[in-house]
C-alpha cells in the first residue's frame, strides 16, 4: 500500500487505501492496547509500563506517517518536506489530511 501511495496518491485516496493502511499496520494493535489498559488498575508499574510502550507505539505510527509524508513532499513536490504539515506541529498534535487537499499532479 505505501507504494501505492508512492506512485500514485490520488487513486490510493480515491479508493480508501489510507484506511486500509491504517488499519493494516495500526489500528489492531491500537484497539488491543485500548483493551488491556480499560482492564488494567491504572496504577503500579505495570500499568505505566504498558502505558508507556502504548505511547512508544503511538508515536513509531506517527513516525510512520511523517517519513511516508515526507517522500509525497520529495517525490512530487521536490522539496524535502521541511514545507510540510507536520512542520511546527506540537508534541502530541493531531495532523489530519482530507481528500480534497489533494491535488493531482
């Protein structure tokens, strides 16, 4: 999928595929951590060391996200990415991207 994006990011938009990554690579494992901290006694070590490996994974996702971004830039923009909507971005910040940002090229 990522080398759908990579080759033609419009038509990967078009048919869903950013769900199906996401949903592929992240959004299981998401939902699994979800679970084990509802039942877990939100204290005591395993709690934070749940907690944090959970924010570690959270934050490879959105690792995962800027360098795949960053190619988009590289690739079809000739820049490297320094433009980007991640640029200035808060620790923690949402970035959010919609179908009608994108623009053929």
């Amino acid at each position: 999928l990522e080398e759908l994006f990579l080759r033609d990011p419009v038509f990967a938009i078009q048919k869903d595929a950013d769900q199906l990554l996401w949903k592929t690579l992240f959004y299981g494992r998401i939902e699994e951590f979800r679970g084990a901290l509802r039942k877990s006694s939100h204290e005591g070590e395993e709690f934070q060391a749940l907690r944090d490996t959970y924010l570690n994974f959270l934050a490879e996702a959105s690792n995962y996200y800027e360098g795949l971004h960053r190619r988009l830039s590289q690739q079809y923009h000739g820049d490297s990415g320094s433009n980007t909507a991640f640029q200035g971005r808060k620790k923690g910040e949402r970035v959010a991207f919609r179908k009608s940002q994108l623009q053929t090229v």
